[in-house]
C-alpha cells in the first residue's frame, strides 16, 4: 500500500469527503490520485453517494490493519500553514490590494494561467520580507498573473521592481496600476519566456519570483532566465511548485537542476498557496483530470488546487543548464499535467 492510498484512507476514516476535498489530504500527484481512487473504487474500499466519498466497512478494516487511525487536523488555524501572519503593514497590503486585484483582467487557458488568492499573494511577500528579500531589494518577476509585483510595490519596501509578461492585458494593467499610483520603481515589459533574456536585465537583480508552469522543459527554462537574471552568490528565488502535477520523480530531475545550477533550497512551505480555478467551467472542459476520473465528477466545492513556496539561494554564481526549447502546448503539457488543457 502507497502513500496516497493510506492519506485516502485515514481522511476518509474522519469524514466522508467529496473528490474535490480529498485532493487536499493527500499528496500524490493528480494521475496517481486518479487512478488510486478509481482502483479503491473497484476493490469495494471506498464507495460514492451523494458526490461524496465513504469507506466501505472492507475499507475500515484494511485501514486498521494498516495501523491507520482517522485524520485529524494540526495545521495552525492562524497562519493556516503558512508561517507568516498578515499584521501590520501587511494588513493593509492584503486590504489594498484586494481592491486592485479585482479589476484585472480574467485568467485565460492560452497561457496556463491560474489566480492565487488573495491571502497567497500577500502570504508570499510576507515571506520574502521575513527572509531578508525584500526591503532595498531589486526583484525581478517572470510572469505576474497573480500580480505579486504590485503587493510588493504596495510595501515601499523594494528599491525596483521589474515584471517580464507574455499577456499584453496584464502588461497593460500592471503598467497602468504603477502610473496611477506613481510607482517610478515597478516596470513590467511584454516578454516570451522562450526568447532570450536582454542584456540590460542579466546580472541586475537580487531576488526574483515566478509561479512557473511544470513541464521539466518549461521550469528548466523559467530558472534559467531568472538565474541569469540574478547578481550572483547570496541572490535569492522564489517559485510554486505542486504535488498535483509534479510527481517525485519530477521533484527529484528538479531538484538535482536545481544544485547543478548552484542553488541550494532554503525553504519549502507546504500548500503554501491556493488556487481559485474556475469551477463549472472547469468540470465542462477537456482537463484529463475531468476525463479520466472513476465517474462524472460534481462541481467543485472547494480551492482544491494548491501548490508549495519554495525558496533558493545561491551558493556561487548561477550556472546555466543546456536547454532546448519546447514548442506549443509541450511547454505547458506532459503526461502529469491533469489540470492543463491538452489543447
């Protein structure tokens, strides 16, 4: 028995659950989850009954010769795990920028685009601030749907924030943004991770931020632009990274790029940051997650997708991995990708 099959069980020995909320109590990834469920489903371990999922009484008794008992919940109800509190200043950030972050422009599929919520983004500067990366910093961002660059601009911490983006909507509004309120600091320009990184951008920056998405081609490509982006030994970086589509397997190819890059990994906060996906629209569309599932799945009830912060340091000047390129939907696509549209 595996380690997605027993959190199946004792979550399910607590409370029923539905499929939505049972991705949050374990941490396999979303094909292995998939296929788990599907074969408790067959061995008449669990059962489904009014959108929720309940261990069979075959089920209860595999669970207790596993030694399992029933889940019980030790995350902090403060900082909901995620070791920083929003007080202070950053009370006012959060209340900030609520306001501007519900203006923006909606997340399109074309560019595999997924809000965090509002607390994440807020949670994330936080942490940044905590760990020395943020005050007097020059930080540099690939990517900013979820407009991290203007929570840090509503800090007046950062000495220059700079924002390469691919959409032109959100390049239009994060520029927008900065002009209205006299950010002079913060400067986003429209930029395909895919192309090179500009001279005048490489060797600049101190810490840099990115959500990036998690094919190994895309996330080798996304750390390799950063890195170059980065002054050297003692910079700093921040990315997401799930468990939902990306198995150990591809943890470990990350990880191992990651001290070949001359990175080490400071910190790792689990289910740091919560997504809020589409919900009708996600259950009617073509994600393998949808298609592949044991039955028709239900709207979703919760913010199910979530996906850990993780921070770098440089141990010695970054060193740039050979890369190839990946074309159309590869650079968002492979075969853990079961919450990216194939198409």
């Amino acid at each position: 028995m595996d380690q997605t099959e027993k959190q199946i069980l004792r979550a399910l020995m607590a409370k029923p659950r539905t499929f939505w909320q049972l991705i949050r109590e374990q941490d396999g990834y979303l094909a292995r989850y998939v296929e788990v469920i599907g074969d408790m489903v067959s061995r008449g371990l669990i059962h489904n009954r009014d959108d929720h999922l309940y261990l069979t009484e075959q089920g209860q008794r595999i669970a207790r010769e596993q030694g399992l008992t029933p889940l019980e919940q030790v995350t902090c109800p403060t900082c909901e795990g995620k070791t920083v509190t929003l007080e202070g200043k950053f009370t006012r950030v959060r209340d900030e920028f609520g306001e501007i972050a519900r203006q923006r422009p909606p997340a399109i599929a074309e560019f595999d685009q997924g809000y965090v919520d509002i607390t994440s983004t807020i949670a994330r500067v936080a942490v940044m601030y905590q760990r020395g990366d943020l005050e007097n910093q020059n930080i540099f961002l690939i990517g900013d749907d979820d407009l991290t660059s203007i929570a840090i601009a509503l800090t007046g911490m950062a000495k220059r924030i700079t924002v390469l983006e691919v959409d032109e909507r959100l390049v239009d509004f994060i520029g927008g943004v900065a002009r209205e309120r006299g950010w002079n600091n913060l400067t986003v320009h429209k930029y395909d991770v895919r192309h090179a990184l500009p001279a005048e951008l490489q060797g600049r920056f101190d810490t840099f931020l990115i959500d990036p998405v998690e094919t190994l081609p895309g996330i080798t490509l996304f750390l390799s632009r950063c890195a170059q982006s980065l002054k050297g030994k003692g910079s700093a970086g921040y990315f997401g990274l799930t468990h939902l589509e990306a198995s150990r397997d591809k943890w470990y190819a990350i990880q191992k790029l990651l001290l070949d890059m001359n990175f080490v990994i400071t910190d790792i906060i689990h289910n740091f940051q919560e997504y809020e996906l589409e919900r009708e629209g996600f259950v009617a569309k073509n994600y393998p997650l949808v298609k592949r599932a044991f039955k028709q799945l239900p709207v979703p009830d919760v913010n199910w997708y979530t996906s850990n912060f993780i921070r770098l340091e440089a141990v010695a000047k970054p060193r740039i991995p050979d890369m190839e390129i990946p074309a159309g939907r590869a650079f968002y696509f492979d075969d853990e990708a079961y919450a990216t549209l194939p198409e």
